[in-house]
C-alpha cells in the first residue's frame, strides 16, 4: 500500500486492512482472476452467439462487458492481479472498448494519482479544470460546449466524443513530433483492432454497429462514474467523493464509488474497497470533509441540464497552462 496511503488512518483501520490483505482470499487475488475470465468470456461468447441472442440483447450485453472492460483495465493498471506489470498489460491490451491504447490510459491514469496535483489543470491529465488564462481564452460557443459537457446528460451524450477527439488528435500529435513509445502503442492497438474487427466481421457482426452501439454508450457509462467524481478543495483528502452508490453501479464500477478511498489506499484490490470504507464510514466522511453522495441518481436530479461549475480551478497559479 505504501506509506502514504497509510498515513491518513488510525490504529484499527490499519489493523483491519493488515488482517484483510492476510487472509487467502485477499493474496490469491482469486475475484480478479476469475473477473478477468468472466469479462473476456462474456464479451466474446455474446459476440459468437449474437444471431441466437438477437440484436438488442446482445447489443446491451456488449454495452456491460465492454463497460466493466473499462474498469477491468483500471484495476490491471493499479497492479491486480499481480505485481508483474507487463502481465497485467497483456491482460487488458486488447482493444475491446476501442478507443484508447492501454500503455496510454495507464500512464495518464498513475499521473492523476499525485496526491498533491489532483483536480490541478496541467498537472492532473484527468481533470475537468481549467486555468484563468485558458478559460479566458475560449471563445463564447467553446465555452457553452463546456458547460453542456458538465450537466449529466452532456456528460453521457456529449462527454464521449469530445474525449474521442482529444484521444485522436493526441495520436495524430504524437505521429506528427515522433514520439516513438505513444507511436509505438498506437500501432500496437491499431493492429489489434484490426485483427478485432476482422473476427467480428467473420462472425457476422457489423464494425460499425459495434463502435456506435456499443462502444459509445459502453464509455457513456463510465462518465456516470467519473461524473463530479472530483472537486477543487485546499486539503487533497476532500477532493475525491464517496458514492454509496446501489448494487449494479458497484459491481459495474468495481466499487470506485467509493472513490475517496481508492485515492487514499490506491493499492486496494476493487473487492476490498467497501469492506475498507463500512468498516471506518465516519472516518472516511470526516476526513473528506463531507464529500458524500447518496447514489449517481442524485447527481442525476442536479445536475441533470444545470452545469457543475469545474470550469476555472480555484487555487491554480497564473500563468499555467491547460492541455
């Protein structure tokens, strides 16, 4: 876990999660494993039986298995099920959400885990922020973007393609100055997705349909997650929410729900995290100053056509730039 994920708990939160990480289950990292193979196995079977199934369910199934994909590879970047790097990537390199190389996710998503920097535009590569400069600099139809982009629906429907065109142009950017390891990840993923289609296409299955279908509302789902999933606070233990979310919210998310313990205890397998959470709840509220909410149907009702304001960062330096 680290020292510093440490840091911030008291003498029986420790001793809970020594006894946890003790225990067989918990070392034989068995609920990831057997996660690996049901993600995998389900994808692929729908795929290979989608005329049985029909259209819509296995079009919907493929939303899920593609979505829990998505958490999968978070939980292989964070090093489960096991400390090998390098197996962990093969486990979660395959293209199945389509859009983002997993070497790319990886390094971005370590990069938002600096304690210090979260929320931070530029030094955090996954926050929604901006600087003075940057949001002074955008026109009024770019800022009216954003703000759609920060109500729920615009981050289910808009949210997706404006980070598929930013992932793009990343790639055409990174062709473009010779930067040969994101070059290199690039046509690794191309060839794998390549390879993807060409099986879908000889199982009858429409390229396509797959990436409008599926693939797009599979990572609709996951802003759900990420919706206000953040907030600019002073003390970096207030800026990541608790969401005791329901249980198909849970089991899709990997229990990131309870997002302000993951960042506190980032070496925590998913299926540790609520037991970790129920077992020191008041703590963990105090210590994020009461950052709660009570299931994603809530931020839905709030935001559902009203923006969050995660537009200019508050205690951003001047003279920072936003990438």
């Amino acid at each position: 876990m680290g020292k510093r994920s440490t840091l911030y708990l008291n003498e029986g939160q420790r001793e809970h999660i020594h006894r946890l990480s003790a225990s067989l289950l918990w070392r034989s990292e068995l609920p990831t494993w057997l996660l690996i193979i049901a993600v995998y196995g389900g994808w692929f079977t729908t795929l290979m039986f989608w005329q049985t199934l029909g259209l819509l369910p296995a079009t919907l199934l493929l939303i899920w298995f593609t979505a829990w994909y998505m958490s999968l590879q978070h939980e292989l970047i964070h090093g489960h099920p096991t400390r090998i790097a390098w197996l962990n990537a093969l486990c979660g390199a395959m293209p199945l959400a389509v859009w983002y190389p997993y070497g790319l996710y990886r390094d971005s998503h370590l990069a938002h885990h600096r304690h210090d920097s979260l929320t931070v535009p530029v030094d955090d590569p996954e926050s929604y922020y901006f600087t003075r400069e940057s949001w002074a600099r955008f026109s009024p139809w770019q800022k009216r973007v954003i703000h759609a982009r920060n109500t729920f629906v615009g981050r289910l429907l808009l949210a997706p393609l404006l980070d598929i065109l930013q992932t793009l142009g990343g790639a055409a950017g990174a062709f473009r100055h010779r930067r040969w390891r994101a070059m290199g990840m690039w046509l690794t993923h191309g060839l794998l997705l390549a390879g993807l289609f060409a099986w879908m296409i000889g199982v009858g299955f429409s390229p396509v349909w797959f990436v409008l279908a599926v693939s797009y509302p599979a990572l609709a789902l996951t802003k759900v997650r990420s919706f206000l999933e953040h907030r600019a606070a002073d003390d970096p233990l207030a800026r990541s929410a608790i969401n005791e979310a329901g249980v198909f919210w849970r089991v899709l998310f990997l229990n990131l729900n309870y997002h302000s313990v993951h960042h506190d205890l980032p070496g925590i397998p998913w299926y540790g995290l609520k037991t970790i959470y129920l077992h020191g709840r008041e703590a963990y509220q105090q210590r994020n100053h009461g950052f709660l909410v009570k299931g994603y149907g809530e931020w839905l009702r709030r935001f559902w056509v009203r923006p969050v304001d995660v537009t200019v960062h508050p205690g951003v330096k001047r003279g920072e730039e936003h990438e």
